[in-house]
C-alpha cells in the first residue's frame, strides 16, 4: 500500500577515496509473512 511506502538508507555511501557523500537506500511497502521457513526452519 502506498501509505506504508517509506525509503530508508544512510546518508552516506561509505565508499570511495575520497569518502563519497550519496544517499542510498531502499523503497519499499510493509511486508507480512506467514509460514515461511528460513534455513530450513529448524534453527
């Protein structure tokens, strides 16, 4: 849904010499998982 699309990240993206100063980040909407194994779903 569009009302829970946010973008998150750092201001800076921590490479380069010199330090390059760039927003990045990732959009996206909120999620809900059910029922879903991860590594096997044992741990």
């Amino acid at each position: 849904s569009a009302v829970t699309f946010q973008v998150l990240g750092t201001p800076n993206c921590g490479k380069g010499e010199p330090n390059q100063v760039i927003r990045v980040g990732h959009a996206s909407p909120a999620c809900v998982f059910a029922n879903v194994d991860v590594f096997g779903g044992d741990a």
